[in-house]
C-alpha cells in the first residue's frame, strides 16, 4: 500500500469549516473514479490544506500523480502543491482492533501479552 501526503500551502487564517467541507464534497466527485484509490482524507490547517490518499499500488499513485498532476493543483489553488509518497507495510486499526502486514491481517501482539 502506499500513502501521498499532499500538502497546500495558503496564506492567511484557516479555511473555513463548512468551506472546506463543501470543497471537500464536490471534489469527491473527481476522486472516486481515480484508478487504485482506496481512501482520501482532506485536511485543512492554520498552514493550508491538502490531503492524505491511500493507494492499492505504487502504480497506481504514480499513474494519478503525474508529470502534469502539480500543474494542475496549482491551477485550482493558486500555489503549488508538495508531494511524498510513502510506502505503508503496516497499518493499525483501532476501530477494529486488527493489524495488517502488507494488507493481510496478523494476530495483534497485544493478544499474547494479555496471555502472558
């Protein structure tokens, strides 16, 4: 799995809330056709905006953050957007209760101490 860490820098006070929230929700409509996309969270700050995008492959992210990808973003918001994708081996879910490696689930360690 891999996570894009999006980030748009804006001067001036944060967005507003209900702003963000009805940018946030219109855009949904561009992002859920994107190829390999499994979740994206939208995120607002006193530093700008941006997004965390959770992708099926390294392919997948790469073939939606393209060469002409920045260019784009900076059209929409006026600035230029920074982009690091990491990998995510593994991802724990609190909600769940559940661990997974490289997308499988695996026996939380917290089971065996409570064994112990």
């Amino acid at each position: 799995m891999i996570i894009a860490f999006v980030q748009i820098p804006i001067d001036g006070p944060k967005r507003d809330h209900q702003f963000v929230i009805d940018q946030s929700v219109e855009a949904t409509k561009i992002f859920h056709k994107v190829k390999g996309l499994r979740r994206k969270y939208f995120l607002n700050s006193e530093a700008g905006g941006g997004g965390i995008y959770e992708f099926a492959t390294k392919e997948d992210a790469e073939a939606w953050f393209h060469d002409g990808w920045a260019d784009w973003m900076e059209s929409r918001f006026g600035v230029r957007p920074t982009l690091t994708l990491f990998d995510n081996p593994v991802v724990l879910d609190n909600e769940k209760e559940e661990v997974r490696v490289d997308g499988l689930a695996v026996p939380p360690p917290w089971f065996a101490d409570a064994a112990e």
